[in-house]
C-alpha cells in the first residue's frame, strides 16, 4: 500500500505544505523585508504624493507572483516526492513498480492534486497578503521591520495551518474517500 500512502501523504497533503512554509517563511519574509525597507525609507509615502497606487504598483504583482511560485512548487514536490517513493520502493524495497503505481492510481485521485495546487494557491495569496500588510505598516526603523518580518513568518504559518485544516475538512467531506480503511 505504499502508492496509497503517497496519494494520501505526498500528493494530498505533504506537497502544499511544503509550498506554503517555503512561500511564508523565505517569500514572505523577504516581501515584507522588501516593503517594510520601502515604508521606513518614505518611498511608498512618496509613490502616493505622486499619484501613484501603492496597492497597484507594490502588492498586487508580489501576490501574483507568489501564487504563480506556488503552483510551479507545488507541482514540483508532488514531481520529486512520487518519484523519490517509487525509486525507494523499487530499488531500497525490492518491490514492483506496477505494484506502487497501481495503488497510487487505485487510491489517488486527480481531485486530490487540484486540491493540493488550490491549497498551494490559497496558502500564497494568505501569506503574500500579509507580508505586504506587515510590511507597509512597518515602523520604528531596521528594528520595526525585523519585527515585522518576524510577525509575518509566525502569522502566515499559523494561518496556513488553520486553512490547510479547513480545506482538508471540507475536502473530506464534499469528496467521498477511494476504498475501505
């Protein structure tokens, strides 16, 4: 049943949250780092003296950008992490590999990749959102901003794993499970 577990661990669960805490820790850190530098410098004030949106100009690329990161990711670690299984189960286990794909293909389902790369894409929209929220209400100099990337790390993993618990949930729930535990 080692094909079922991957369905299961790396395909529905494993490959978003790996894509989620490398987007709130690394990504997030480093947007909130970005804008809060701009804030304390008084460019982003300065951008809005000249007309210029801020929303328009600073955030809404870096939340695009974040969610396109997070869908190449998420594909990625899906990628590597079915085919680490299979070369691990075939050659450290001595097992088949019609074996291990025909259960990853008996218990995995295409809805559960969908779910995983619309996970990824919530998780980056949430931690983008609140990197840029953190760092354009930055204050207090290089200190204020550190602190502000320190509350954007904390705050994105915490809110990741309450919507990661919540789509999980109602996953569960609108998509009946494949076969009898």
């Amino acid at each position: 049943y080692a094909g079922a577990v991957v369905a299961f661990v790396v395909v529905g669960q494993a490959s978003a949250l790996v894509c989620a805490l490398m987007l709130a820790g690394v990504g997030g850190s480093a947007i909130c780092a970005d804008l809060g530098s701009r804030t304390i410098r008084e460019e982003v004030e300065a951008m809005e003296v000249m007309g210029l949106d801020v929303i328009e100009r600073l955030v809404v690329p870096r939340v695009l950008a974040t969610v396109l990161v997070s869908l190449v990711l998420c594909a990625l670690v899906t990628a590597m992490g079915v085919t680490a299984c299979l070369i691990y189960q075939v050659y450290g286990q001595g097992e088949s590999a019609g074996a291990f794909l025909s259960t990853l293909s008996a218990y995995g389902r295409p809805s559960d990749l969908w779910m995983a790369m619309a996970k990824s894409v919530a998780f980056a929209v949430v931690s983008a959102l609140i990197a840029t929220f953190k760092g354009l209400h930055a204050s207090g100099g290089s200190s204020g901003v550190a602190d502000a990337v320190n509350e954007t790390v904390v705050l994105a993993f915490v809110t990741v794993f309450v919507i990661n618990t919540v789509l999980s949930a109602v996953y569960g729930l609108v998509v009946p499970s494949v076969g009898k535990y």
